[in-house]
C-alpha cells in the first residue's frame, strides 16, 4: 500500500463494533437485545473515547463517504492517534462497512441523519465537532436545520452542533457535476448489474472504483484490495446502486440543503469550514460556488491537492486540519 497506509479493513473494523438500531423508532437499543423485527438491524459505529472523558467537552464526529463508508477515515485517524483528549465517534450508515446491508430498506438522507442523531443520544453526546466526507454533506446540513428549527421554535436540541468541517460534498444543488459513467449510471439497472458483478469480481471492483483517485496517485492492488473488503462486507456492493441517489435527493431538497442558506442562518452559534481538491473528478463546482456565494461573509475554503478521495491520498492534510479546529472545544473558540 501508499506511505500512511494505515489499518486494513480487518484491523479497522475489529476496533468497533456492532449495535442494534431500530430505525423505525429511530433508536439505538442495548447491545445484546434479542428483539427480533425487521424493523431492527445493526450498525457499526467506532467510539474513542477521550483521556480523560471529562465533562463538556466537545466530541469529534466522522461521518462516511460514499462509497467507502467510515473505512474512508481509516489513514486520517492513524495520524489523529496521539490527540487522546478528543473523544471521536465514527458514525456508520446502515449498507456500508460492517453495517448491515437490508435487501429492502429506506435507504435516504433523512434516514441517515435520523441515525445519527439516534447514536449522540445513545452515546450522550451534548456538543460535537462534525466532519464530513462525500455524501455526508447532506447529512450534516439536514441536521444544522433541525438544529436551527429547534432553536427557531424555542426547544433545545439533544446534541448540539458546534463546528463542521465539511470535505468534497455536495453545498449546492445546482452545483453537482457527476460525470454520466459514476453516480448517474450506478443508480440505473446496468449500474445495479455492475454492483451485483463487482460484489463477485475484485477485477470489476477495481475498475469500478479506479476513479476515486487522482490519476497522479497510482492506487495500489494492495489498497484497493482493502477497500474491497471494506465496501462488500455482508453483501455490500450492491449500496453502490442503492445509495447513489443522493443527488436526485439534493435536487429535491435544494432550499433546504443549501449551504448559503443553512450557513446565513447558523453562522452565529456554528463554526464552518470547507474544504475542496483541486483535482475532484465529481464535485469540482462546489468550492467555486461557495467561493462565489458565501466569499463576502467570511466563510473558511480550503483547496488541498489531488483528486476526490482526499481521505487516501493527502489524510497528513486533513489531520492537520481537523487537529487546527479541534483545538477549540466550543463555539466560542476556547482553547482547551
């Protein structure tokens, strides 16, 4: 593999584990309950809790990427080792990772975010730092609304968002520029064929994927091996069809899923940051968006090198970046 390599598959998901989650009711049960309804599946979820855990501190959210699910942080997390005081949750999304994989599930946006809410409740998170690769973008400004609608309407939100660090997602529904042979073509039936063979064969995996990376960076057999095993776990291959409609999604949701607009309406208690790869082969437009629509008010844009999945190629960046933001523990910008 790459230099920075970091875990595997095995070594990473071995370091969490598996919790039952009833998404119907939204709610994370205990680990070990036997109820037995179609309503209830597992999810894996990573906890690092901090040394020592201490009250009102601000924990670290990871939420996934698509395709590579929380795996993704994997590199990123090895070199946030030796930070022991933040606590880091790493969120994963039911069809991704060790998650279960449902035949027939409400895969959406809004079910995502109510997942994650479900697991800070668990957990007991009052405040937390949210990062976001990829898909995660819409997760994140679906929660900033409910958490602005909350405050709007006078009641408190259970966990409070104070910062996000938001990395090569989706900002502006009119924004999104997907070439035809990746997202748009996963989500029509030669895309749900491509997933059923790509489950079967690490060779048509491996030209699935290939486009991840920038062509500069020469992902390895070695690397792409691991992510084979981290995205086809228990039947997992077939999200790829599944989860790809995130952009119709944004497109459907697009005053509500608005960067400018959640940011204009929470910059006073939230913290943002963005940042963007000059050479991203899926969301190239974003950043220049959100440079042109949100430059004057003050808003943090970073542009890191390399292609789409920065979180492989350049994760020494954006550990250094998410070290910078987390050495503040709330929104006031207290150092710790």
């Amino acid at each position: 593999m790459n230099e920075n390599s970091g875990p595997t598959a095995q070594q990473w998901f071995a370091l969490g584990e598996r919790i039952p989650y009833d998404h119907r009711a939204k709610k994370i049960l205990r680990l070990g309950d036997t109820t037995v309804s179609q309503d209830v599946v597992n999810i894996f979820q990573r906890v690092v809790r901090g040394d020592p855990p201490g009250e009102g501190v601000v924990w670290t959210t990871f939420l996934p990427g698509f395709p590579d699910g929380s795996f993704g942080w994997a590199k990123v997390d090895g070199l946030l080792a030796t930070d022991r005081l933040v606590p880091k949750i790493f969120v994963e999304y039911v069809g991704q990772g060790d998650s279960d994989k449902p035949v027939n599930y409400p895969y959406s946006t809004m079910e995502r975010a109510d997942l994650v809410e479900a697991v800070w409740q668990a957990q007991g998170i009052k405040s937390t730092f949210v990062v976001t690769f990829d898909f995660s973008s819409l997760v994140v400004l679906e929660l900033l609304s409910r958490q602005q609608e909350r405050h709007d309407s006078g009641s408190k939100s259970r966990t409070r968002i104070e910062k996000v660090l938001i990395i090569n997602g989706g900002l502006f529904a009119d924004a999104h520029s997907h070439p035809w042979l990746t997202t748009p073509l996963l989500k029509s039936p030669m895309g749900r064929m491509g997933t059923w063979v790509a489950q079967r064969s690490r060779f048509a995996f491996n030209e699935m994927v290939k486009v991840l990376w920038s062509k500069e960076y020469k992902v390895t057999l070695e690397e792409l091996g691991e992510y084979y095993d981290a995205i086809t776990r228990r039947n997992g291959a077939a999200f790829m069809s599944k989860g790809a409609r995130f952009v119709d999604e944004h497109k459907a949701n697009a005053d509500r899923w608005d960067l400018r607009r959640v940011f204009l309406a929470s910059r006073e208690s939230v913290s943002f940051h963005v940042v963007g790869s000059e050479g991203d082969q899926f969301e190239p437009n974003q950043i220049v968006k959100a440079r042109e629509r949100l430059g004057e008010f003050g808003l943090d844009f970073q542009v890191l090198p390399g292609g789409h999945l920065t979180t492989s190629e350049h994760p020494e960046l954006l550990a250094q970046i998410i070290q910078e933001l987390g050495r503040y523990n709330n929104a006031n910008g207290v150092a710790r």
